[in-house]
C-alpha cells in the first residue's frame, strides 16, 4: 500500500507509454472511482467519452499539436462538462433550466476537474501513468464535432492513461510558504522564496532536457499569460449554451 502522500507528491505527466491498450475493466474501475468524487449539490456534470477510434484520436492529436501521447496511451478519455444531462433530468420533473448562469458553469467544470483528478489518484496507485491534455480546447468545436458532443456539453481536457515507458523526473513545486497563507492574503517574503523556487525550477529544466532549456517559473509564466489564450473559447462556449451570465 503507498502511503498517500508520497503517492501525491511523485506525480509526473507521462508522455510516452507501452503501446499496449487498458483492459476495459480498468478503465470502468478509474472512472468508476473517478465519479465518486464530491459533486456539487449531487450535480454530477461529468461525462466521459473513451475515444477507441485511432482516427479519431489522430484527429484530436492534431487539435493537441501533435501531442501522440494520444494514440499511444492505453487509453484516451475526454472529459467532459455536461449540463444536457441536467436539462434533461429537469425537464423530466416537469421544470424548465435557466441556461448560461455562470455558477452552472463553474460547478460543472469543478465536477469534471474533481473526477478525473479522483481517476488519476487511482490510476497512479496501481503503477499507471498519466498526462493530462488541456490542448484539446486549441479547438473545442472540432473535438466536439468529432464527438458528436450536445448542446450544453463541451470537453475540458483529455486524459491519457497507460504503462509508463519513461521514467520523469517530479517537477518541484511553489514552496508551502507561498501558497499557504494564514488569515490574510499577504505577499510578506513571497518574491526572495519565488527567486530560490526559479533556481530550483532553472536547474530541473537543465537536467531534463540535457542543457537544452534554460527557463525558471517567472519566465513560463510570462510566456503562459502575457497575450490572449485561446480567446476562441468564450464564443465557443455561448454557443454551447454556456453564456455565462
């Protein structure tokens, strides 16, 4: 039995797997865990597709830039915010949803995040690897499409599960210090722990990529957020029925 914590704080996202696909009983087992995550007000917004089609999964690569973790995981599921399961169940007792409160929104994502996240615990505990695949919102609608996903449906990330063919090292993290704060939110100290973290975080990618990358946590972050990313998906997401009001 790994002790929790230890499991917790050794987890990498795998990128490369043994071309082996995942028995169907594993897979219903992780998602099966994965369901039993708290859910808000019971919404349980979650669905999962398992995308088995090696067309469809090359497709979705594609959105992914490529990224051929996708085919060559054990197996690729997307998950997946679903509020047409909602409406539908409301309108079965007679009642009618009011669409596109922002609130639906964000406990259905919270759902899905809070599933998965439960799957990928139980698929790390028995030895699996995982990488989550956010890409997939590159192009909401085509995966969508490819899905044959409903209104009020639209896919939060991709997530490849299999036997690991690489051995990651774990990326370091902020230090407690900095994400945990008592009674205020205050930055007291923050900016000298975050410049020992960046050193921290400057020598992992020398390591990992053989002297290849030279890059701390400020500057992936200027990169992540300085410009608009995938400014596509508010659009994308009214027109799902999700127009966040």
């Amino acid at each position: 039995m790994h002790d929790i914590h230890q499991l917790l704080r050794s987890h990498r996202s795998i990128r490369k797997f043994v071309a082996e696909e995942l028995d169907d009983q594993v897979v219903n087992d992780l998602v099966r865990s994965g369901l039993s995550a708290a859910t808000s007000s019971n919404l349980q917004a979650t669905t999962v597709i398992r995308v088995r089609s090696q067309d469809v999964k090359e497709q979705i690569a594609d959105v992914a830039g490529g990224q051929q973790q996708i085919v060559s995981a054990g197996a690729f599921l997307v998950w997946c915010a679903d509020l047409n399961r909602t409406r539908r169940a409301c309108e079965a007792a007679g009642g009618s949803m009011t669409s596109g409160m922002t609130e639906q929104f964000i406990i259905a994502t919270v759902d899905v995040a809070l599933a998965a996240q439960n799957a990928v615990v139980a698929a790390e505990a028995q030895g699996l690897g995982i990488c989550y695949i956010g890409a997939v919102r590159n192009d909401p609608q085509r995966v969508s499409d490819l899905l044959e996903l409903p209104d009020d449906v639209y896919p939060v990330f991709g997530l490849c599960i299999g036997e690991p063919a690489q051995d990651p090292e774990v990326k370091p993290r902020l230090p407690l210090d900095v994400v945990l704060k008592d009674d205020i939110y205050s930055i007291e100290g923050e900016a000298e722990a975050i410049r020992e973290y960046d050193e921290v975080v400057s020598e992992y990618y020398r390591t990992r990529s053989g002297g290849r990358k030279d890059s701390s946590w400020t500057q992936e972050m200027a990169g992540l957020v300085d410009g608009e990313k995938r400014p596509h998906m508010r659009p994308f997401l009214a027109n799902r029925g999700f127009e966040l009001r």
